[in-house]
C-alpha cells in the first residue's frame, strides 16, 4: 500500500474511531510509545519508537511530514520515527504447518 491509498482509508474511519497520542493515530487496538537515543548524536538525539496490538491504519506526523500505514487488524507492528522519517515494521506471521 502506498501513502496515496491508505491516507483515505485513515481519513474515513468516524472520528471517534481515531485513537491519537503523540503525533501517531491508530484506527484500533492498543499502542505503547517510548523514546529511544540516536545513534551517533552523543547521546544528543532520541525519537519516538511505538509498538501497536492490532492498528488496521497508522497515520505519523512529524516535522517531516506525514507517513501512512496499512498493517490490517490482528497485525503486531512497530513505529520508529528517527531522523522524522517514519517507517513501520511488521511482526511476521504465526505460520501452523
């Protein structure tokens, strides 16, 4: 999914429906935020890093700008904004064989 197709699918959810703190907004589930040092800053520098159950769609806003992702219900996933870019990664999937 691109910024392109899941910025509508954010901005469609009912208003009650958008859990913000920070400057992340997730559709549902829980998240924990913490904040992490840079690396190479000195011990100067830190970003947010959050951890979501279950968000469907998260929206990041930082002085970069604004990222969007789709990780879809029952998905663990991690948002990391250092250096304001905001990339998301994804537990991978239980796999019964």
């Amino acid at each position: 999914m691109t910024d392109r197709e899941t910025s509508p699918a954010f901005a469609a959810l009912p208003k009650s429906a958008r859990k913000v703190f920070a400057a992340i907004g997730r559709a549902i589930g829980d998240g924990d935020c913490d904040v992490a040092a840079a690396n190479g800053t000195a011990g100067l520098g830190s970003y947010d890093v959050c951890e979501f159950t279950s968000p469907a769609v998260l929206n990041v806003k930082t002085g970069r700008g604004e990222f969007f992702f789709l990780p879809g219900v029952g998905r663990k996933a991690s948002v990391m904004t250092e250096g304001g870019i905001a990339r998301c990664v994804m537990a991978a999937p239980n796999l019964d064989y």
